[in-house]
C-alpha cells in the first residue's frame, strides 16, 4: 500500500460467535429475541439479524467448543433496543437470565447475558440521551 492509498473503517461486516452446536445456539438466541437470516448447516454457520442492518451476528459451529459458565475475562457485543428494562424481562421470561442485575449506564439502561459457550452480548438503550440513539 502506499502512502497515497487511503484506509477507513467502513462499518461492521458480520460479528462472529463460536458455539459448539449450531442448533442449540440457533434456539437459544432465538429465544433472546433474534431472528435467523440464514442457516447452513454444512458449513456450520447461522447468520442471526440485528435491526435492519445487513450484517449480523454469525454462528459459526466450533469442533470441541463446549460449555463455559461466566464471568470470564471475554470480549462483549452490545446492540442497542428501545429499552433495556423491557429486555431483560423478556430474556428472562424465555428463560435467559442476565450475568448481573439490570444497571444504569451513560445513556440509559444496560443488561448482559452470556450463551452456553461464553459469549457476552449486552443490551443496551439511550432512554437518557435519545438523541445519540439511532432513533434520535
């Protein structure tokens, strides 16, 4: 590359999770409130949406990846709803509970859960600060 030659950061392409079963990780995150965009199980792979947006969360099924029980030293994805409070009680109705108590952040509220393998994604609103919000 020379020193010519511009480099950005356009966006996110797709977040990737391993899981050690695509079908147990497919219901669970459907239970969490994700839709499934597509399936390909010979490949290993479910891509699950977020929003309107065209990339998403990426499912990709891991040989030997088994259950890991938090808190782990992990990286975490957050995705921003309308309400974080609305979404914890919802996770907790499917039966998904939080890693900690539902917590105030800068912006509004703030909820975490972790899948049977350890990955961490937040939920997380701008009810304080709507107008940094994608809705705002």
């Amino acid at each position: 590359m020379s020193d010519e030659e511009s480099y950005e950061l356009l966006g996110f392409d797709n977040v990737l999770l391993p899981v050690g079963d695509l079908g147990e990780a497919v219901s669970f995150y459907e239970r969490a409130g994700f839709a499934v965009g597509f399936r390909f199980d010979e490949a290993g792979i479910a891509l699950l949406k977020v929003g309107g947006e065209t990339p998403g969360v990426l499912l990709r099924a891991e040989e030997g990846l088994g259950h890991r029980s938090p808190h782990w030293p992990s990286a975490r994805v957050w995705l921003e709803v309308p309400d974080a409070r609305v979404a914890a009680r919802r996770l907790a109705a499917a039966g998904i509970e939080p890693l900690d108590e539902i917590c105030q952040a800068a912006t509004g509220w703030a909820v975490e859960i972790a899948d049977p393998w350890g990955n961490i994604l937040g939920f997380t609103d701008y009810t304080k600060r709507p107008a940094l919000g994608r809705r705002g």
